[in-house]
C-alpha cells in the first residue's frame, strides 16, 4: 500500500502562484514588485527553480500581502497520526491553553528541588538527544507544576520557579517549532516572556526574547526578530564580566540580529553581529550546558547558514569546514548544520552531496528535517531532477512520494 502524500506537502512554489492569483497579480506585475523577472517567478511557480533563499520569501510575501508561514506552508495541524512518532503535541497544547502564571492548572506540584532535578536532567538529556517525542511526553506536567509553584509559593521559590519555566518554555518553543507548530510555539515563547518579566531580570527578558524572535519561521521577519539587536543592546549594559550565562544569551540575541539583517540584505550589519558574537564565544568557549549551545563550534554553524542565505555556498562550505562536531553536544545543532551543507552543497549542483547531509541530518533529528519547509522545497526538487535510490527513501519518508 503507497503512503498517502503529506497534506501540508504543496510546494513552495504552488503557495506562491495561489497567493498571487488572489491578489490578482500577473506573473510580471509579482514579479517587478521584488525585482525580478518573470521568468524567474515562473520557474518558481512550476518547481522548475528551487526557492530556497529567506530573503527571497520575505520578499515575496511583502509583496503579495501574505505570511511567509503561508508561503512555506505553516503552521501543520496539531494531530497528525503518520507523524506521532516526533511526538504528541497534545499534553502540551493543554498545558498552554488551560493554564497560566495567574491561574495555574489544578495539579498536585512535586517539590521544587525534584522539578528543577528533571530540568538539570532527564529533560536536558532529550534536548541535547533532540528527543521531541520524550520532551513532549514530560514537559507538560513539569511546566503545570511550576506554574502551581510559580502562583503559591514564597518569594524565593517564586523566582526559583519562574526561572526554570523561561528555561523549559524556551525549550519548549523550539519542540513546537521543529514539530511544525509554530503557533503554538509563540505562546510557549510569549509564556516565557511573561515569566521573565515577572522576574524583572533583564538576562531572562534576553532568554525569552531569544525564543519570541524564532518561534516562527525566520523569513517571516517578524516584530519579535526585526527587534533582537535592540534587545541585545539593552541587555549589555547589565551584564559583569563574570556572567556567563549571561553573556551566552546575549552571544545568541546578536547571532538572531545576523540573521535578520542577512535576510534584510544588509551584510554588513549581518557581519558586525556575528562578529560580536564570536568574541563573546571566544572569550567562554564551548559547554556543554551553554544556553542554547552557544559556543565558537555553533557560532560557526551559524556563519554556514548566514553565508548560504548571502548566496555564497563556497564560503558556507568553508565555514563548515572548521567545525568539530563533537564540541555540539546538541543533535539538533549538529542536524541544522548539515542541512545547511546540504543547502550549500546544492547551490553547487552537487546533488549526491546534499543528499548525503540530508540523510545525516535526519538520523540526528528526523523531525527538524522533515518538518522544515526550506529542506521539503530542497528534496522535492532534487527529486525531480534526479531520483536516486537514497533520494527517493527521503523523500517517501518525508511523504512527499
């Protein structure tokens, strides 16, 4: 029996010419409102060329008055049976949707040392593992239970239990939105926002704005990234040279500022970023409790997508290249960056290459790969030039055959 092609599997390209026949465009009036010709802007409608650029969707979104999640096919519906195998986003929709810092959910809570021993532990394993069917089975309870501590318990375990929720909330916002849930991804973000401010600290304000700026897709350039090199700068100034963790989130703040000038098409600003966040790595190093990784090894993958984004696959290759794996202790960095040499690989026509990234990528972390709307575009597109036996596997996989 043949599985059923995904739902949610329509081609970039095919949301494009949708988009612009309700906007009732012509191929040539889309097309000068980017700048482009409408060759190129037919060829993507067809499939026929690969968009695979954020700035290029962006661009095309602007121009015809959609969502970049719209382009890329986002959000996918919260129950999907073929998919429970990356986890069951459920629980954890419960959790976000019944319960709150000011009316929490009527739970019996563990003690605060036990929760914060699941955070440090068992739930730090999945993350770094990349497990999102784990960390979707244990987040919802430990998140209800700190939201009871949160709203019942004295000042000092209050803060206790606010910090750990901007931790687990953050975590959180990422499984959503590598399971393809960014919706509910911002609410996990914008709970961690809340438990920040509550706080009144402006590290974790940092933290949670890290997670409000990537919940969705990053060529939406939404309000929360078009922001992050603001936050950045009013969070320096109250960090003490001693402050690591502090320092790790800012290092992240001005990464996510790269990103979003690199798609902004300014590449200088999109420089100066990362080079501020490679001395603040260079300073620290690599750990392997870093917030969100943050470390040279990461700022390194970070300069791979930065430089496919600019269009220039040879120097993404070369930033690659100086990459040790094994200073990643997260399965989902080391997944994000073969998939950008794949991306790189095939700018370069070299398909067998950037299948053979993909495939790494996804024995790292299936979910990241199948539920990215950019690598779907990539393989399907390989797929119709050349449908090698690896290729063909991937794509049935990701129920695009």
């Amino acid at each position: 029996m043949s599985t059923p092609r995904d739902d949610g599997a329509r081609r970039i390209g095919e949301n494009v010419r949708a988009a612009r026949r309700f906007r009732g465009l012509s191929i040539e009036a889309a097309a000068g409102l980017v700048g482009r010709s409408k060759s190129w802007l037919s060829k993507i409608e067809n499939g026929h060329l690969r968009l695979d650029r954020r700035a290029d969707i962006a661009a095309l979104a602007e121009a015809l008055e959609v969502s970049a999640a719209d382009l890329l096919g986002e959000p996918a519906p919260a129950i999907r049976p073929h998919r429970r195998v990356f986890g069951d986003v459920v629980a954890l929709r419960e959790v976000l949707l019944d319960s709150t810092l000011d009316d929490p959910a009527d739970v019996p809570a563990r003690p605060l040392d036990a929760l914060a021993a699941l955070a440090g532990g068992q739930i730090a394993r999945h993350r770094r593992a990349a497990d999102h069917a784990a960390l979707t089975t244990v987040l919802p309870g430990v998140l209800a239970e700190l939201q009871v501590h949160a709203a019942a318990g004295d000042e000092q375990q209050r803060a206790r239990a606010l910090r750990l929720l901007v931790d687990l909330l953050t975590g959180a916002t990422f499984t959503l939105r590598h399971l393809g849930q960014p919706d509910l991804a911002w609410i996990a973000a914008d709970r961690a926002m809340q438990a920040a401010r509550a706080l009144d600290d402006p590290v974790m304000i940092g933290a949670a704005t890290f997670a409000r700026a990537h919940c969705r897709p990053s060529a939406s350039l939404s309000r929360a990234l078009r922001g992050v090199a603001a936050a950045a700068d009013r969070l320096e100034p109250h960090l003490s040279a001693g402050d690591r963790y502090g320092f790790e989130v800012l290092g992240m703040l001005r990464l996510s500022a790269g990103l979003d000038a690199q798609i902004r098409g300014d590449h200088t600003a999109a420089a100066d970023h990362v080079a501020a966040a490679a001395e603040i790595a260079g300073r620290f190093g690599d750990r392997p409790d870093a917030f969100q990784w943050f470390g040279p090894a990461n700022v390194a993958t970070w300069r791979t997508m930065l430089a496919v984004e600019a269009g220039d696959p040879e120097k993404a290759l070369q930033a690659a290249a100086g990459v040790d794996p094994a200073r990643i202790t997260s399965r989902g960095r080391r997944a994000a960056l073969a998939i950008e040499q794949a991306r790189a690989r095939a700018m370069l026509g070299d398909g067998d290459g950037a299948v053979r990234d993909l495939r790494r990528a996804e024995k790292l972390d299936a979910a990241r790969v199948h539920k990215n709307a950019l690598v779907r575009e990539l393989v399907a597109d390989l797929f119709d030039r050349a449908p090698s036996r690896d290729l063909r596997g991937l794509a049935w996989r990701m129920n695009l055959i």
